[in-house]
C-alpha cells in the first residue's frame, strides 16, 4: 500500500514511527519473546530472570508501556505476599510470528554483522 509521504513526517499519523518507536527501546521486544515463548502467565522475578541483565525499574516500565499498548495483560492477585502475573493479549500474541521472523534473520546474519563490526571498528581506528 502506497502511503502519502506527509503521513509519515507526522507522529501522529504515522503507523510506523508511531507503533515501532515502542518497539525500538531496549527491552520490549525481548519481554514479547519471552511471554510469548510460555504457554502460562509469568511474574516479574521469571521475566528479570528470563532477560537477564534488565533492571526492576527498566522492567516495570516496560511491562507498564507494553500494558498500556494492549500487547500485554497484568493481573494482581491481592495476596501476601502479592502476586503478580503476565501475559500477552491476543494483540500481543499476533506479534511474535513476526518477532520469531525477526530472531531467525538475527540467527541467520549474526557472525556477518559482527565482522561488519569489526571491519567498521578498525577503519574507524585508522581514519
């Protein structure tokens, strides 16, 4: 679908700058992949643990950004201690083909990104 160019210089308007900015962030991708990867609802310890190296506050906002967005549900069990799940809408579930797309050319391409890296890297150092 051909698209008017002035569609894209305005946020607002703009499906791709509008929804991908969500996406370009360090986490959002990654916490997609990991719900969508588990057939159950998962608390917020099982995402860190999952990441990695993400921090509580990083995660918090994150879950919090992807919740407003409708990619993801949160349910508070009012408990003690208090438990805390999520899990992916529908919304959400209909990314992760794509998303799994996206992890198989990151697989494919990886070692030829890292030389690219490398070979820019080292023109760098020279210039």
């Amino acid at each position: 679908m051909k698209r008017k160019s002035e569609e894209f210089s305005v946020l607002e308007l703009c499906p791709i700058r509008n929804v991908l900015d969500r996406f370009g962030d360090k986490w959002s991708i990654l916490v997609i992949l990991i719900l969508g990867q588990h057939e159950k609802p998962m608390r917020f310890t099982e995402l860190m643990l999952g990441i990695g190296n993400v921090s509580q506050k990083m995660l918090t906002v994150t879950l919090r950004t992807l919740e407003s967005d409708g990619l993801l549900l949160r349910k508070h069990y009012p408990e003690i201690p208090p438990r805390v799940e999520y899990e992916l809408t529908e919304m959400g579930q209909s990314l992760m083909p794509h998303i799994n797309g996206l992890v198989s050319w990151a697989d494919k391409h990886f070692d030829a990104i890292m030389k690219a890296r490398k070979r820019s890297a080292a023109k760098k150092q020279l210039a």
